[in-house]
C-alpha cells in the first residue's frame, strides 16, 4: 500500500468517526438527552429575574408588621439587596 493510499485511507476514517459523532451528537439531541445552552441561559435569566423581583417585594410586604413601618422597610430593604449583591458576586 502506497503512502498515497495510505493517507486517503486515514482520511476516510476521520471523516467515518467525525459523522458517527455528528449522528450521535444528533440522536441524543433528538431523544432529549442535550438541550440548548440559549434555551438554557433565557430560563436561568427568567428565573433570575423573578427571584430578585421577590426578594425585593419582601421589605415592602412586612414593613406593616412593626411599630415603625418605614424604618423596618428600609432596613429589611438594605439587607435584602445586600444578600442580591452578594450572590451577584459569588456569582461573577
């Protein structure tokens, strides 16, 4: 066998294992078994979004529960956007 031969043969054999990847890779798509990483990072920023919504609706909602209602609303404010800011940081 020539070096000629040699290296189409090579090449055809990438190019064998490089589409039996790609079916693979596509199969698995198929069955579900791999989702889309855009799909994946709209969901987490939804989620996201909607936790910091919540969390910043808590000072707002227990403030009527104490004597002093604003100065509850701002401390439990202040102490909710300090947990936010700190997964934020955790985060990056």
């Amino acid at each position: 066998m020539g070096m000629e031969s040699r290296g189409l043969t090579q090449q055809r054999t990438r190019k064998e294992k490089a589409l039996a990847s790609l079916r693979e890779h596509q199969l698995a798509q198929v069955k579900g078994k791999l989702v889309d990483v855009d799909e994946v990072e709209a969901t987490w920023s939804r989620i996201i979004a909607q936790f910091r919504a919540a969390v910043l609706r808590i000072p707002s909602r227990v403030a009527l529960q104490f004597p002093d209602p604003q100065r509850a609303e701002e401390i439990v404010r202040r102490e909710c956007e300090d947990v936010l800011r700190v997964l934020v940081k955790d985060a990056g």
